[in-house]
C-alpha cells in the first residue's frame, strides 16, 4: 500500500527529532571515505557515474522498468554500472564509481531490512584481475572502513551495535553447495545468521547469475564469483566475480539466461570485435553497509530520502 503525504511529511520529521539519522549519515561518510581511501591507495581512479544509458545490468529477478525515450533512443536508468565498467577499465586498469542505482523493487521487498528502489553502490573492476584479488581488496577496504568508524566514533558500539568487530583477514570462505548443505534452501539467511565476522559465499550456481559473470571452465556448473555475507542476520552486502568477455560465451550464456541480444547490440559488437577484455569487480552497497556497521533495523534508516519498495518517496 503506497503511503501518503503525512506519511512524506513525518519521514522529514523524524529526521529532526531521531538522531539515529544524523548518526547514520556521519558513520555513512566515515566508511564511504574509507573504502575510497583504500581504492585510492591501491592506483584506482575514480569515475563518474551512468545514470542513463541503452544499456543496463538484466538482473537476476524482475524489477518493474525505469527507462525514458529521449530522441527516439530507449535509455534505462542504471541498474548497475557492470557493463560499463567492463568497457571502462580499458582506459583505466583500475575503477570505481559511486553509482547510484534504479531497481523499482516488488513491495513485497520494503520489509526486508536491506531494500530501497533507489540505492548507492560503490562499484569497482580491476583489468586481468582474479576473484581472489577482488575480495583481498575488499577486505582491506571494509577493515580499513570499520576500523576507522570505530576510533572516529566509539559511540557506535556502546549506542547501537555492542557486537560489531573489527573483522580478521583472511574472512573464511563457504561455496553455496556447502552452504545448501549446512542450512538448506534459505541458504543465505541460515549462514548471516550463524556467523559473527563476514563471510564469503562462493561458487554460486550458473544459472542463479547473469550473462556477463564468468563460468569456471574446470566446474562448468558454478561461476568464479561471490557475495559476502554480513554476520548477526545482515544478509548480503557485496556481490562481485570475474566476467565473461568472449563473444561466443556471453551469446551461450544469454541464451541459457533467456536475455534478448538484439537488447545489448553495441556490447555484444565489441565483444565480437574483441575489445572487450577479462576484468573482475564487485559492488558494495552502501546503505547495507551502513547498516550492517550500525546494527539498524531497515537501510531506511541510514540515508535522507530513502525510497522503500512500495511506499511513495519524498
Ligand atoms: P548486486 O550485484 O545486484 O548484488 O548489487 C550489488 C550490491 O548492491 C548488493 O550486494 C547490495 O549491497 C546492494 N543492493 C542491491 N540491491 C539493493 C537494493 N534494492 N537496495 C539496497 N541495496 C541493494
Ligand atoms: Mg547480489
């Protein structure tokens, strides 16, 4: 049920008067500023944003559409930045966007805890780069984030969240067979829930992903990509693979996924030319991140004007 405008009106409120908010938005700006001091650090380089394109990530689960006709050209709002990233670290080895996404979620989503329909992604690609490469940055990047949260504003474990740590590296790895194994069909949730430091979940099935993420060519039936699973409940926070990048093998891959090539036709032209090129990358979101690092309900909570499945948005 969509909500009304006192329902708008209150939401302002609630900023004025509920200091988790400006809580939130100062630990929200310490670990943005901590992930791009570590991306920084590492030789990557910051580019701007797509926020409008022919082309956009397919998803794996159905969103209602968010596109425009400019022109006589059909351009969606960004979903993620996947496919541009793929072209862009032919110019850069190393990128990162803060890139702001449109998926016009079900509402059955806004009682999740870790859904918005508009939401903000740190997403980076590294050209040549393994999936182990990916999550040791990562890692760095969320130690380095959380460590500074917690030195800047000890407030956070004493006021909301007396259980967050400072997670060790290497974090353990579990593939979903051994996760399905151990927890069953709510995989996802069973492993957030029975862990205290983040976790990585690996080798996720073929056809659970998208065209553009890569197929182990030694186990043909998993990919080389990965979520990492937040502790204490949080659920997923990053999701991230190597990519495929050959023509024949993105058209295979569309084909068992039923994704339209006639939809992605400049993407595929440079795979078939050859331009495109192996790169692997992930996105963290940032309002689950803040979340998680918060110990809060709903990523509601963690920015200004969060638009939650369903309910009308400021
Ligand atoms: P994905 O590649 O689709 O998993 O998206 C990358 C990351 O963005 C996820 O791991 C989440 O942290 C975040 N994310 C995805 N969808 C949403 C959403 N609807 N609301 C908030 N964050 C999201
Ligand atoms: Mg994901």
């Amino acid at each position: 049920m969509m909500k009304g405008c006192s329902d708008r009106l209150e939401m302002v409120r609630s900023y004025l008067v509920d200091e988790t908010y400006r809580d939130a938005l100062l630990v929200q700006s310490e670990l943005l500023k901590g992930l791009r001091e570590t991306l920084d650090a590492k030789g990557f380089v910051e580019i701007l944003p797509v926020i409008l394109s022919p082309i956009t990530d397919p998803l794996n689960h159905e969103v209602f559409d968010a596109s425009v006709e400019y022109y006589g050209q059909n351009y969606a709002v960004t979903k993620s930045m996947i496919l541009h990233k793929q072209i862009s670290v032919l110019v850069h080895e190393k990128i990162y966007s803060v890139s702001p996404n449109v998926r016009l979620e079900t509402a059955d989503k806004a009682d999740s805890g870790r859904h918005l329909f508009e939401f903000v992604q740190l997403d980076m690609e590294v050209a040549g780069a393994s999936r182990d490469e990916i999550m040791d940055v990562m890692e760095d990047a969320i130690i380095y984030a959380i460590r500074n949260v917690l030195s800047k504003y000890p407030w956070v474990k004493e006021k909301y969240h007396p259980t967050l740590k400072v997670p060790a590296k290497p974090f353990k790895r579990i593939t979903v067979k051994e996760a399905v194994e151990k927890y069953g069909e709510a995989f996802e949730s069973g492993l957030s829930k029975d862990i205290d430091e983040p976790v990585w979940l690996i080798d996720i099935p073929l056809l659970n992903r998208e065209f553009y993420d890569k197929q182990d060519p030694e186990r043909p039936d998993v990919l080389l990509d990965f979520d990492l699973i937040y502790p204490e409940g949080f659920g997923e926070g990053i999701s991230g693979g190597e990519r495929e990048h050959e023509y024949e093998q993105i058209i295979r891959r569309m084909k068992l996924k039923g994704t339209s090539p006639e939809e992605y036709t400049d993407y595929l032209e440079l795979a078939k030319q050859g331009v495109l090129k192996p790169s692997a990358g992930c996105g963290i979101g940032i309002e689950r991140f803040t979340r998680y690092v918060m110990g809060l309900e709903h990523v509601r909570q963690t920015r200004l004007f969060a638009k939650v499945p369903g309910e009308s948005a400021l």
